[in-house]
C-alpha cells in the first residue's frame, strides 16, 4: 500500500494542515492550466485585449469549477495576480512606443510623473513596476475587460 502524500487523483493532491487533510490542486495540473494560459495571453498573438478576455471566459470558468474543491485560496490568488501581471504586460505591448504609453496612461488618469517613468520603461515590459501597473491598471479595469477571476 502507498502513502497518499505526493500522489495526484483527478487533478487533486492532498496536503496537511494541523491535525487535518486537505485538498490541493495537484502540481500538474496547475502547470497545464498556466501553460493553456501562457498560449492564449501571448503577447505575440496579434489578438486585442478583449479578444484575449473572451478566449480567457471561455476557459478559466470551466477550470475554475472543476477544482472548486480546492482549499488553497492562496494559490487561487496568486494565479489571479500572475494573470493580470501577463495582461498588463500585454497591454504595454500593444502601446508599443513609450510615446503612445505614455498618452495611453494620462488617458487612464495617471500624473506626468508615473506615466513617464512607466513609459520609459516600455521596452521592459514583464519588469516594468509592478506596483506602477497595478496602480494604473487595477483589478477594475480587467473587470470591466471581463476578465474571469479564479477566486
């Protein structure tokens, strides 16, 4: 007979907590869904930003409620944050220049002063601020994209 530690069942592992067992999704299965995402929000693509929302409602939905049993929420929050990092770098890509960043950054409310230094950035996109970013495209406005969210 095995352990239970360490093994995967329909995409769930189970882990200990306390004096309790709980369930996780299993290891690769997180890798195949940030692999499905990583394809469908490549910055490469050639797909706008609501095209790219409306590939991600189609999938992420289905995922989210088949692990829904889950009961790591952390895990679920860090997968939402690590999806609106790849979409904000995203939108940098298709502003292209730091000119047009630029612009695009005092249209969404941002002082002179955070908007060029995010845009003279511009060709560091993954490592641009993240806090700059997250300031200027907070999780509202990848809801009204209508983003699915994992928690």
């Amino acid at each position: 007979m095995a352990e239970v530690w360490g093994r995967k069942f329909l995409g769930y592992c189970f882990w200990a907590y306390r004096t309790e067992v709980k369930r996780a999704v299993a290891t690769p299965a997180l890798e195949k869904m940030r692999d499905r995402i990583r394809r469908l929000t490549r910055r490469t693509r050639g797909r706008s930003l609501e095209q790219i929302a409306e590939d991600l409602r189609a999938y992420v939905p289905g995922w989210k409620s088949y692990f829904r049993l889950a009961q790591t929420p952390k895990v679920l929050r860090e997968l939402d944050q690590w999806l609106r990092h790849g979409l904000r770098a995203v939108q940098l890509k298709q502003w292209r220049r730091g000119t047009t960043i630029f612009r695009a950054l005092r249209r969404l409310g941002a002082s002179v002063d955070l908007a060029g230094r995010v845009a003279g950035n511009a060709r560091r996109r993954w490592r641009n601020s993240s806090l700059e970013r997250n300031v200027l495209m907070p999780i509202a406005y990848f809801d009204r994209l209508g983003v699915p969210r994992f928690t």
